[in-house]
C-alpha cells in the first residue's frame, strides 16, 4: 500500500479556507511506476463510485486498470478522512485531507491508496471546492482553478482571490 496526498497551496487574497467537496470528483493523471512510457490521463474518480475487481474475492475500489503484461489489476482508493495511516506521527502533522487556511503553505487536499501505479498529475476542474472568504462569503459555484481565481466579497466589500495555485502529490 503505497498513499498518496494530493497538496495545495497558493497566494490568497481576503480568504479564510478552500475546502473540497465531499463527493468530489477528481480528475488526474496516472502511470505505470514500474514503466515510464504507460500511462493513462484524465482518469476520473470519486469517492461514491465503486469498481468491482476482476478477483470477486477482493474488495471493490474507486478505479482499477490492468497494465500490459500484468498478472493483476491496480488499484487506487480514495481514502477516508477518518483512516488511520493518514495521520501524523508524534509531533509530525497529519496527512489527513483538510481546508487549506493559510496562503502559501502545502495543506493536504486530497489522498489516495495505490497499489501498482501512481497519481502524477492533477488535471484542475470547476466546482471542486467551496472557498470561504474572510468577510464570511462562501463561493460554491464557478470556484474555477485552471487559472486565477477571483471575486468580490459583498459581505466585507472587499475583493478575493487565489493567485499561483501550486499543486504536488507528495507519497506517505
């Protein structure tokens, strides 16, 4: 079991959290770690839809593919907030997945549990997260960070924003 961490970070503007939704659904890239030239892009995935194995006896996932030449399929599962190997060592921060609250700083998004390939990429959608702004205005809808990310906050009647959103996948 190998997991991975989607982190984010980026300069913000009147902001108080980014959040992810729930039920979101995630688009990445893929690769083979034992083979550099195969890979898949543009994979989707969420956490409520499940993909039964080729071995009945193994529990379904959230995606599964067969490389050529395997003997098996691998795997990746979106993991639960709630899961154990996610959080932190004695004095080590978690990796569980959390609102991102401060500007500039990696904060763990997202993470995943893969067996037999590896996220490499992350392929930014519109409406995958809810951002909150200081002024306590929520934007849900047109939360669009494939480039900058702007609006104005009537509540404190000020602008905010998210200016050089950085991603990594970091392995745990």
């Amino acid at each position: 079991m190998t997991i991975f961490v989607l982190e984010i970070k980026g300069d913000f503007e009147n902001i108080a959290s980014v959040t992810a939704r729930d039920d979101n659904e995630w688009s990445i890239d893929i690769k083979n770690p034992l083979n550099d030239y195969e890979e898949r892009k543009n994979v989707t995935i969420r956490a409520s839809e499940l993909q039964e194995m080729e071995n009945e006896h193994q529990a379904p996932v959230n995606f599964a593919v067969k490389w050529e030449g395997a003997n098996k399929q691998s795997t990746l599962s979106i993991m639960s907030l709630g899961d154990k190997a996610l959080r932190g060592k004695k004095k080590q921060p978690s990796n569980a997945p959390r609102p991102v609250t401060e500007s500039e700083t990696w904060t763990p998004v997202f993470a995943v549990d893969c067996r037999g390939l590896e996220p490499f990429s992350w392929n930014k959608g519109v409406d995958e997260f809810v951002v909150e702004s200081s002024g306590g205005s929520k934007f849900e809808e047109d939360v669009d960070f494939s480039d900058d990310w702007c609006e104005y906050c009537e509540k404190s009647e000020d602008s905010v924003g998210i200016n050089a959103l950085e991603f990594r996948w970091t392995s745990v």
